[in-house]
C-alpha cells in the first residue's frame, strides 16, 4: 500500500531538516604538521605584527610629546606680550619645526589677537578629528595625522594660548614600512616553511610509514609461519621503541597462535584415538556379536573404558578454558593440617605417601586449589615411581614463601624437557604415553591453579634419582593486610 503524498512530502522535509553529520576527515601527520605549522605561524604573524605596531607607535608618540614639550617651551620663550617671534623661536627649538603647525591666541581687555605660523592658516581650513585612541591625535583629510598639544598661560593682563600640530606622518609611513616587511619575511618564511616542514613531516614519519607497510605485508601473506617480526628503526627513539613492544605483542601473539595450534592438533590426536577404539569394537559387535556373542561383554568393556576416558579428557579440557579467564578467592589458611589430611587420605595400595613439616604453617592462597594442585603432583608421582617406593611431601616456610615439595624416586625428568613437562597433552616419555593412565593435562591444569593463586610451579631433580616438584605460595600476611580477588 503506497503512501499519501502529504506524507511523503512530510517524510522528505522531515529528512531535509536533519543536520548533516561531518565526515571524518583522515589526515596523515605530515598534513597535520604541516597545518599546525601554518597556523602557528599565522598565530606570530599576527600577534609580532601587532605588538611591533603598538610598541614602535607608542615610542614615536611618546617622542612626538617630548618634542612637543620642548617646542612648547622654546615657544613661551620666543612670545612676548605684543607677538610671537617666529624666527627666534625656529632658531631655539631642537626638534624639527618644519612640519609644525602653531597658532597663537592672546586675550586682553582690548580684544583678542590670533598669530599664525606659516602653512598654519591653510592647515586648519579643514576641521581635524581627533583620533579614537588618543585625543592628542587628530586626523585632517588632506594632511594625514598630527599630534595637537596646546598650553595656556597669563602674563599680566594679557591670557596667551598656545596650540602645536607636529606631522606624525613620517611615523605611519615608517609604520607602513615596517608592517610590509614583517609580512613579507612572513610570507616568504611560510612558503620556505611550508616545504621544509613537509620535507621534515616525512622524513619522521617513514619509520611509521615502514612500520605500516611491514605489518600490512604480514597480515596480506598467504604463508605465515608465526615467526615474522617488524623492522626496528634507529630513530626516532618513540618509534624504536613502539617497535620493539609491538615485536614483544607480535611474538607473544605468534606463541599463543602456536600453542592454540598445538593444542588442537593434540586434542584431535587424543580425542581420536578411543574413538577409533569405540568404531573398531562397535564395527567387530556388529559384524561377528551374533556369531560369536562371547565377543560382546569384551568389546563393551573396551568402549565403556574409551568412553570414560573420552569424558575425562573432554572435563580437563573445560576445566583448563574456564580456568583461562578465572580468579580465584584467596584467604589465610593452615597449610599444615591441609597437608596431613590429604596424605591421610591417600590410599593405602601402590606408593607409601609420607608428610614432613612445622606445625602452624599460613599461607595466604586458595585452599581448595591447593589441595587439588598437591593432589596431581602426587598422582603424578605414582604413575612414574615404582610400586614399593615412597612419595615424600614436604612443606618449609621461608620469608615470605611456604614450599610444598612433592619428592619421587622415579625416572625423573629429563633437562630438555623441564621447559615443556607443564604444556598441555605433553609427556616425557611418548613410547610409555600408551602405558601410564591420563590425559596429559594433569601438569597443565596444576601450573594454571598455581598462577591463579600467584604462586610458581617447578621441577628439580632428585637425589640419586627421580623428580621434585615444589609450589611456591605467598607466605601468611596479617588480617590487615589481606587481599581477596572474587570470581
């Protein structure tokens, strides 16, 4: 159904009276350099221009004032009571009275008596204004400016008034003068300017303009092998600097794009093999269960053994993405009596667990997290140690450390390998992998618990022979000092 036209026509005023939104105009830094520059240097132009007029002018008024002081003196000087003696007058004077005007009025009880210098009747034909910023300043069409003082005195009987016009043209011309050439040094600095800003612009911008090409060439290769660094330039020292952190994020991006990679690889290869196992019997029951049922509570049992370790493996793996973005509450708590009830509870088949430590030991973690992280090195421990050996726990306090050292007399861990035993899926030995029980995340999942809880995880080795995992905890603080992150 189509629209009526007064709605259309309501619509369409209704989008015109919209205000247009300003585009987002992307400049480069030369640009901006470039403009700021030009409008700094306008910004001094105006301003240098300014207070050169205003200073230079006020020193030529002020001059004009003192000359006019000093004329008007020699001026009472050279006037007597019957007329002023010009001569006299242009004799004694200083200044130049070349370009000044005088007019003298004397007032008595006869009448008044007006005396002209030469040019002075001609001068003041014309009425003159005064000009806005002084009253002193007096402006006259067709002469130009003039300074105006005037002084009155009495001699006698007789009121003489006295008024000088002194030329300030000479001072507006030297004013013009100066304004032309402060505008064109202006001018030709901002053209030379303007170029040598630009040709500086880019010149500190081609470490960033390299920077930009060689990420971009990065992220448009079709064959990355995660091990591409950015240039580092030697200057400017910002850039150089900006370039190496941007290395340390591309490095730390590469090995975590890495570890995702090997860690899908891994689980693949982990997850496929009991599913091989479940298809392989499930395809044997199908084929020969009816010929020979004595196949089938075999083949259950591998599938039900498969599947549990499928399910145990898929639990690691949400256990370790949920513990990615996790925090944990920490609290005060005994690590001692944590200790002897978690060796208490071991079972008392396999490896004999002992416990060795001070009574009273704090430490200020999660305790729950702690009890699961000694549980897996102690796992761990059994899987890797001789059925009639013995698995030492033992705790210390040290400054502001407790140490929980988990000791075994196994095969111990190779030094090639100590950098990788806590990665996730990975085992020293692959030929005994088959062998030992697990998902390979045990390791993984305890050294990410010990970060949470700001602590370290780390294998030695031990004397004469086997491991010695050790978790170092932040040692008990006083109540007022506790701090707690919330999940």
């Amino acid at each position: 159904m189509s629209q009526a036209p007064e709605t259309q026509a309501a619509e369409t005023t209704a989008q015109a009276r919209k205000p247009r939104r300003k585009r987002n105009r992307q400049r480069t830094s030369a640009s901006r350099m470039t403009w700021t520059y030009i409008w700094l240097l306008a910004v001094i132009m105006v301003v240098t221009s300014f207070a050169t007029i205003g200073l230079v002018g006020y020193h030529l008024i002020r001059s004009k004032r003192d000359d006019s002081i000093l004329m008007m003196s020699t001026l009472k000087s050279a006037t007597s009571t019957n007329e002023p003696d010009w001569q006299k007058w242009h004799n004694s004077t200083p200044a130049n009275t070349r370009r000044a005007f005088v007019k003298v009025t004397m007032t008595d009880d006869a009448g008044e008596e007006t005396y002209f210098s030469r040019g002075t009747q001609h001068f003041l034909k014309n009425d003159l204004d005064e000009w806005p910023l002084s009253s002193h300043v007096q402006y006259e069409p067709d002469q130009g400016l003039y300074y105006h003082s005037e002084a009155t005195e009495r001699r006698g009987t007789v009121t003489i008034h006295y008024q000088i016009w002194q030329s300030l043209n000479p001072m507006v011309n030297l004013l013009r003068l100066l304004v032309t050439t402060i505008l064109g040094i202006t001018l030709i600095g901002l053209v030379l300017g303007i170029w040598l800003i630009g040709l500086l612009a880019r010149r500190l911008n081609q470490p960033l303009v390299q920077l930009t090409e060689a990420a971009n060439s990065i992220v448009s290769a079709k064959d990355v092998t995660y091990h591409e660094t950015l240039p580092v330039p030697d200057n400017p020292v910002e850039v150089h600097a900006l370039s190496i952190e941007f290395n340390r994020l591309l490095n730390s991006l590469n090995r975590q794009v890495i570890r995702d990679h090997q860690f899908v690889s891994d689980a693949s290869h982990e997850l496929r093999t009991p599913l091989t196992a479940i298809r392989g019997h499930l395809s044997l029951i199908r084929r020969h269960g009816e010929a020979h049922p004595e196949l089938v509570p075999q083949s259950l049992e591998v599938i039900d053994t498969e599947s549990l370790r499928m399910q145990h493996l898929i639990e690691s793996l949400l256990q370790l993405s949920r513990m990615d973005h996790a925090t944990l509450a920490l609290a005060l708590f005994d690590v001692t009596r944590l200790m002897q009830g978690l060796v208490a509870a071991q079972p008392p088949a396999g490896q004999r667990v002992t416990f060795q430590g001070a009574l009273g030991v704090i430490a200020y973690a999660n305790a729950d997290t702690v009890e699961q992280i000694v549980s897996a090195l102690i796992s761990n421990a059994r899987k890797y140690s001789p059925e009639d050996s013995t698995i030492e726990v033992l705790l210390q306090e040290s400054g502001q450390h407790v140490f929980i050292t988990v000791t075994d007399t196994g095969e111990g861990v190779p030094e090639a390998e100590k950098k990788r035993i806590f990665d996730r899926f990975y085992r020293v030995d692959a030929a005994r992998s088959k062998e030992v029980a697990g998902t390979g995340l045990g390791l993984a999942i305890a050294n990410r618990m010990t970060a949470l809880n700001h602590g370290q995880l780390t294998v030695s080795d031990n004397q004469p022979r086997g491991s010695r995992f050790t978790l170092t905890l932040p040692a008990g603080k006083p109540l007022s000092e506790k701090k707690s992150d919330n999940i």
